[in-house]
C-alpha cells in the first residue's frame, strides 16, 4: 500500500526537524514524505532542505486549507497522510492508521492527540479546554455522528478528498478539517478514529497565546450560530463563558486556571472587536433563533418565543 505523508507547516522551524525524523523512523515508513512551507518567514525551509523529502513552498502565507490542497494535488499515492509540524507521531503510527483501509467505504482514519506538555497552568489549561482527543475506544464516523477526526494526524483518500472538492480554503486556520470530515461523511464516507494511533503535541503556550489559540479554536462555532449577528451579546457571552470555565475548574480543583479563566473575556472581546470592524468580516449569517439563543441571557429568552 503505497503511501505519501505531508507536513503542512508556517515559521516551524523549532518542531518540522524532529517531525520529519519520526516519520522517518515509522515502522510502516512512508513512500514519499511533503512539506508544504506555507510562506515561513523563518529558518524551516533551510531546515527541511537537510533531509531526503519533498520542499514545496507558498510565495505567501495562504492558510491551513490551501497547504493542504497543495499537498493533495501533489501527492503521488492514493494513500495520503498529513501530520501538523509540531506533533511527533509514536513510532507505529502509520501502521496502525493503515490498518483500516481494508474495510468497505472507510476514506479516512485518524488517531490521538496527546499533550506532551500540561505542567504550566497555560499549558494545563489547553490540554483540557482544547483536547483534541478522542478517547480510548475505536469509533465509525458515519451516518448522522457528529465526531470528526483531527487534521492534527491523518490518512485520507485522495480519490475520496477530491471527489468533494478538497478543503475549503475560507478556513485558514481552523474549521478545514471538521467541514471535510463532514462533507466526506454526508457523500457516504466512512471514517474511523483509531485509539492505538497515537502522536504527541509539542506546542508550549503562554496565557496570551493560549487565549488567542481559543478565540480561532471557536470562531466558525459562534460564526455559524449567529454569534457575530450581534457584537455586543457576544461580549456578554464571553464574560458569561468564563464564569462558567471558573465555576468548572473550581469544582474540578484546578485552581491555577482560574486567572486564565478572568483574562479570556477580555481578551476575547477585544479580538471580537477588531474582527467586527475590520474589512475581512464574513458575510452576515442568518442563524436558526434555537441556536443563537444562547448569546442571550436567560431570564430574557422567553421574549424571543413565539
């Protein structure tokens, strides 16, 4: 089963290196390895220029989704694996992912994502408000689940991909792989998320980058539910979300968040503002009014019925 395993990446140069030496030293070693420099402005290309791989580089930074149809229309198998440049897969990675293609439909198959760093309450906070993990048992993706696998670590069809058009490059740095799995699935698809696949987060953050990191986490879930239909009851909302973040964590006794839980809505509404001003705001979005319920406080929803 022929094989190719692309690395999408942007100014990587502390990760992309050791990336490309574990998929190197797969047991089920790729064919053909890419990656796709997505416009760095630092060191990775002179890093991924010393080892046996594919460089294709971007003349400009143009987001998640295009390096990823770069990477597809590129690729010489059938069999395409993606692995982001700052996750370092276990050794059987590869062949645990492979395992599945022998079974009708399956056109894509994805794994864990463990966070090697938790120690700094930054850190501690994404692992557990931005897991991307699944969970110990194997799961079908198809018919109506709502489970995506993570574009973090991946092997997809490429008939498959391109059968639906590829990803949608509106989504630059989120959302691309959650809209693919879904189309993927809708088009009669399987997928299956497979625990015993299992790669490791190298990403270290800070409070500031970690809150950021969130507001892009969750952009298209508030775009797509009419949270931006309304700037200022989406500020409510952030100050609302965090009250409910710190009442979790003081439950849970995971006290050290608590100031990040404080900082979140400050900072979030200040990135609600500049995208609500700024000239690359989305088209207005009519939402359903069960779904954008939510951004308005409860003792004032029963004005929106009837």
């Amino acid at each position: 089963m022929k094989l190719t395993v692309y690395i999408p990446c942007y100014n990587a140069e502390k990760y992309v290196g050791d990336t490309i030496k574990s998929l190197l030293d797969q047991s089920y070693p790729p064919d053909e390895i890419l990656v796709i420099d997505d416009g760095s402005t630092d060191e990775t290309a002179e890093i991924v220029s010393k080892y046996a791989v594919r460089l294709i580089r971007h003349d400009r930074n143009r987001g998640l989704a295009a390096a990823r149809n770069t990477a597809f229309r590129n690729a010489t198998h059938e069999f395409v694996g993606a692995v982001d440049a700052d996750v370092y897969p276990a050794r059987d990675w590869l062949e645990q992912l492979l395992l599945h293609f022998n079974e009708g439909q399956v056109a894509g198959t994805g794994g864990r994502l463990i966070e090697a760093f938790r120690h700094t309450p930054a850190d501690a906070w994404r692992a557990i408000q931005l897991s991307q993990d699944l969970g110990e048992q194997r799961i079908v993706i198809e018919g109506t689940s709502h489970k995506c696998i993570g574009g973090f670590g991946t092997i997809l069809r490429k008939s498959a991909v391109q059968e639906i058009g590829g990803y949608n490059e509106r989504y630059r740095t989120n959302y691309e792989d959650v809209d693919l799995c879904k189309r993927l699935v809708r088009a009669g698809h399987r997928l299956i998320f497979e625990p015993k696949a299992v790669a490791y987060h190298q990403r270290r953050d800070t409070v500031r980058s970690v809150i950021r990191t969130a507001w892009f986490w969750d952009f298209y879930f508030h775009y797509f539910n009419g949270g931006y239909n309304n700037i200022w009851l989406k500020i409510l909302f952030n100050f609302r979300f965090a009250r409910v973040l710190a009442r979790k964590h003081i439950r849970s006794g995971h006290l050290a968040l608590i100031p990040i839980d404080f900082r979140l809505p400050f900072q979030h509404s200040v990135m609600d503002l500049r995208y609500h001003f700024s000239s690359s705001r989305l088209t207005h979005l009519d939402a359903a009014r069960s779904q954008s319920t939510m951004y308005i406080p409860w003792p004032f929803r029963n004005y929106l019925k009837g």
